[in-house]
C-alpha cells in the first residue's frame, strides 16, 4: 500500500489528477478528516475540504509510474 498527501488547489488541479487516477484499476482512496471517499469520483473530491492537504491510501505495491503521474500534486 502506498500512503502520501496530496494537495488539489484548483479545479484543474482536481480534473487532472482524477484524469490520472482513473487510469489505474486498484483502489486508491482520499481521507480529510473522517471522510474517506473514492480518489477516481471528481464529485467525490470536491466534498472534501481542500483547502488543506489530503491523504491518499492506494492499495497497489510501489507503483513508480504511479508515483511519478501524481508527483506535482504530492505534499511532505
């Protein structure tokens, strides 16, 4: 599993990134606070609180591909 915050500032940013996400066929889940909703759901983001970092659970081995699409949108 592959756990990393991610910050979507914008709605371009929030497109993109479900663009990316969609591609692959394992589960990848956002949690902020006590929501935790389906990373690939672009409605679902959008009832996230964004105006803070997010964490992100993909449930897949270290997918450097994966790592490397999301990588603009990775926060330490």
């Amino acid at each position: 599993m592959v756990s990393v915050n991610v910050s979507l500032n914008t709605i371009n940013d929030v497109k993109n990134f479900v663009n990316i996400v969609s591609k692959y066929d394992f589960e990848i889940d956002l949690t902020s606070g006590r929501y935790v909703i389906d990373a690939k759901s672009i409605m679902g983001i959008f009832s996230l609180d964004l105006s803070k970092p997010i964490k992100l659970d993909a449930k897949c081995d270290k997918d450097a591909k994966f790592l490397e699409e999301i990588k603009p949108f990775i926060v330490k």
